[in-house]
C-alpha cells in the first residue's frame, strides 16, 4: 500500500492521474472503474508507450507527481525493463505497457470484462 498523508477521493487521483498520462504522451489510455470487481482499487489504467524508454519516463514522472501533488509514494515495479510497469497508487493502479507487451496481456479484455456472478 502506498503511504498518503493528504487526503484525496479515488475519482480525484484517477483525474489527476489521466491528466498526467496526457501530458507526457501515453498512448492508448484506457481507465477502468473496479468498483463491485475487485477490492484492490477503485480504478485501473492502462496505457502504452512507444518504447521500453518511454514507458518507464511515463511511470517516473507519474510518480514524481502523484508525490508533488498528493504527498502520495507509489510503489513501482518494471520500471527497469521498461515493457510493463506497475504503478499502485492506492484507489489507483496504473499499467504502461510497450504495446506488443499490451497486446499480448490483454488485461483491459480481462477486466473490462463480467463483475461478480457474471458468466
């Protein structure tokens, strides 16, 4: 878990978040409301950059404002390789992805997909 010490709502973090995305060029940014699918986060994004370069300067800038903005500490995990970085912020949690890396987990297929009882 992330260590936060201001308070701030699932919805405004996503927002900030996908603005943040925005700025530094993601690609393909897709936001998932997990409410009723999942207790892990409130949301999920996904996105993709270019290049293993790219994906990580994505998810370090991300980083550096989700921690100038909200004093919150994210952990991150991928970022040296560059092909999936994980970023739990929390009510949050980010994938960027290289897109043949993107294309090959589907994961926007595997939770945009049924909720609780759904077949």
């Amino acid at each position: 878990m992330s260590s936060t010490v201001k308070k701030v709502s699932g919805k405004a973090l996503l927002e900030s978040i996908l603005s943040s995305l925005d700025d530094n060029k993601a690609e393909d940014v897709v936001s998932i409301d997990l409410k009723g699918k999942s207790q892990i986060a409130d949301f999920m994004v996904v996105c993709s950059g270019r290049s293993s370069r790219q994906v990580s300067a994505i998810a370090e800038k991300l980083s550096d404002d989700l921690k100038q903005k909200f004093e919150i500490y994210p952990k991150i995990e991928g970022k040296e390789q560059g092909d999936w970085v994980l970023i739990d912020a929390g009510d949050v949690i980010v994938h960027v992805f290289r897109p043949e890396v993107r294309e090959f987990y589907q994961l926007e297929k595997l939770w945009q997909g049924a909720g609780p009882g759904d077949a």
